[in-house]
C-alpha cells in the first residue's frame, strides 16, 4: 500500500506544515494560560467570585486579566473558546502519520529483525496502542491517584515508558518513537476534546439556566491542562526524533524516551515559573534534573566503535554491498517504488559520492544502523562491518 511519490511528497510537506501551525497555536495558549493561572494576585476590592488577577503587558498595550474561582454570575456574550488548536494539531498529526507510516509500512514502520509483521498488522497494532494509552491514562485521572497528584504524575511516567518498551520491540526505530509522540499527543489532545471542554460546556450550561456550577468541573480540567503542559517538551522532541537515529535506532531507547520525559518535564516547570516571576532558589532544583538527563543521554548514545575497523575491504567489495542495499533509493534514478528521487538529494553510486557522504553513511548505516528503511533489504551486521571499515580506511 504505497502513494505515488509525487503525491506523498507533498501531502507530507502540506500536513507537516499544518501539523506546526497548529502545534505552536495549541502549545502557546496551553503554555500562556497555565503561566497567567500562576501568576494570578488576590487584591483587595476584587469583584464577587474573582480569584485573582494579572496585569500585563504586550506588544505595547497593557491587559488586566481576572479569573472567577467557578465562573461569573452572569455569563457574557462573545465568550472565547480554545479548542481548535489542539483539535486540529492531532487532526494533522494523525494524518502525517497516515501518508508517512501507514502508507510506507514496510519502509518506515517495519522493521522484520524486530518483528515481522505485515503493513495491516502494524496499522492495527499502531491503532490499538494509541487507543489503549488514552483510556489507561483517562483511567488512572478517575482513579483515587486524582487526590495524590505526586504518584498519578509517576503512575503516567511509567505508562509512558511501558508504552515506549513496546512500541521499541514491535515496530522500527522511527516508528516506535514517533508512535510513543504520538501515544503522548493523543492523551493530549483527547483531555483538551473528551474531559476539558466538555467541562467547560456543563459550567456553562448551569450558569445559562441560572444555575451554580459545580467546581469540580473547572478543577478537573485545570488539572488535565498542567498534565498537558508538562508533556508538551517531551512529546515535541519526539516528533522530531525522526531526524536522530542515535536516539530512534538506539537499542535502548524506551530509556532514552525516559530521560526525555524527565528533563523535558523539569525544563517546562523551570520555564514556566521561570516566566511568573518565581525566584530562582524555588526553581534551580530543576536544573541538575534537566542536565543530568541530557548527560546520561549523550553518555548512552556515545558511538560504539566499529567492531570492522582494521578489516581490508576491497573497492568492488564495498560497491557490490550499497549496490545491494543502498542505491535502490539513493541513485538518480531510484528503483524503490516509494522515491522518484534519491531522498535529500544523496546519490550513492560511486565511490567519489560514497567518499562524499561517508560521515553520514557512517552515522545511518554502520553505527545506527537505521538504513536501509526498515532494513527491506536485510542488511547483515557482517555487511555495515565491512562498509564501515571501507569507509575509515578513505
């Protein structure tokens, strides 16, 4: 089940662009109300039922924003409603994922040293887990963990990485990782249209028939909102993993994908109360969590060595083993029925282009090992050994 490359290339590019329109919307206003829901001042002389207020200032204008405990007495015309960003970012996610993965299954889905599945075992599989994470999560906000916010956050932290585990043992190193985003985008999006609007429906609803709205609703949803802003970091870095195969094609990355929930949470709350004005003896607890994360990621995806090197490969060698493996798709005229041409402009025909290219061979290839796409060729490791010592011997 393949498109036409023409089309595919430009869906792609049409639903990525429209996917990071709607993400920077969607992540700005959650980032923007969660920092004002923290920086909101009780003053003396508020209106009846006003919480706090804030005074700001943008653009060379200044905003005084109050926000009621429940809500206001009497409900005023024009009122705004935030939802379409985050509807529309999971729309165009989910669709992306469509043309890149479902489409191209056994390129970037698939990979058979993982686990051999067909195109249609995968979708499902692919379908089924991001349905399962929602309810699961849905089902832990409901549980008694809502009255110990400290372990619900750890119960979430180890569904994702259970999540991460299985996703990295069924599909490959680009479709795992993009499906634990998409696991985590999904929860996202799914508290924004299943518990935080409706929410926001049924106080309105109460105050339109004169009615008190009752607080849990508005405490339920203030809650599924901070969740939201504290995965938004982490799941951002996963949607671009796709571009790092030291972190995709990792053999470890289900841990990888932890560090980055950990430091990405912690670089959120340092950025947020960072902006509310908290001092910085409150905040700098974060920093040895956020450093300490990144350094034991770049401490487990340090290039191993090449097992090859010292190995005497010869020139006809080397080109009978990316001929088998590589010019399929990388040639001027690609053979692959997914490519009209060879992706980022990389034709690997000759030795001078192989000379050309050969840290990024080296990089793809030999030490991630994320190329051939989803190993369609099945690559051997004794193979990526000889390239490799070809390539350290130019």
């Amino acid at each position: 089940m393949t498109l036409d490359p023409f089309i595919a290339d430009w869906l792609n590019l049409l639903l990525r662009w429209a996917h990071v329109m709607a993400g920077i919307a969607w992540i700005g206003t959650s980032f923007y109300f969660v920092a004002l829901d923290f920086s909101l001042k009780r003053r003396a002389g508020l209106p009846a039922g006003v919480y706090g207020e804030a005074w700001e200032v943008h653009g060379g204008g200044f905003y005084h924003v109050q926000k009621y405990s429940v809500a206001p007495a009497d409900l005023p015309p024009g009122l705004i409603w935030f939802k379409w960003e985050a509807y529309l970012t999971w729309l165009t996610g989910f669709l992306l994922l469509i043309v890149q993965f479902y489409f191209n299954a056994t390129s970037y889905l698939i990979d058979p040293t993982i686990m051999p599945l067909t195109p249609w075992q995968a979708i499902a599989i692919s379908l089924a887990g991001l349905a399962a994470g929602w309810f699961i999560y849905d089902g832990l906000c409901r549980s008694a963990l809502i009255h110990r916010p400290g372990w619900l956050a750890l119960a979430v932290f180890l569904l994702i990485l259970i999540a991460a585990y299985g996703f990295t043992h069924v599909f490959s190193g680009r479709g795992a990782l993009i499906h634990v985003g998409a696991f985590i985008g999904t929860m996202m999006a799914a508290n924004v249209f299943a518990v935080i609007i409706p929410n926001q429906k049924k106080i309105t609803a109460s105050l339109l028939k004169g009615e008190a709205p009752d607080p849990k609703f508005g405490i339920t949803g203030k809650q599924r909102s901070l969740h939201n802003t504290y995965l938004t970091l982490p799941v951002l870095l996963m949607m671009i993993s796709n571009h790092y195969p030291m972190i995709t094609d990792h053999r470890e990355a289900w841990i990888l994908v932890g560090l980055i929930v950990i430091g990405g949470a912690a670089l959120r709350h340092f950025l947020v109360r960072h902006e509310v004005g908290d001092d910085m003896e409150e905040i700098a607890w974060t920093l040895p969590i956020i450093f300490g994360a990144l350094a034991a990621a770049l401490w487990l995806t340090e290039p191993a060595p090449i097992v090859g090197e010292g190995l005497v490969v010869s020139d006809s060698e080397v080109l009978g083993i990316t001929a088998k493996h590589c010019t399929m798709c990388h040639a001027v005229k690609p053979t692959h029925q997914g490519f009209k041409e060879p992706p980022k402009g990389v034709a690997l025909e000759t030795f001078d282009e192989l000379r050309r290219y050969n840290a990024q061979i080296m990089a793809q290839a030999v030490r991630n090992k994320s190329m051939p796409l989803g190993n369609e060729t099945g690559m051997t490791d004794e193979e990526r050994q000889k390239l490799g010592a070809w390539l350290v011997a130019q």
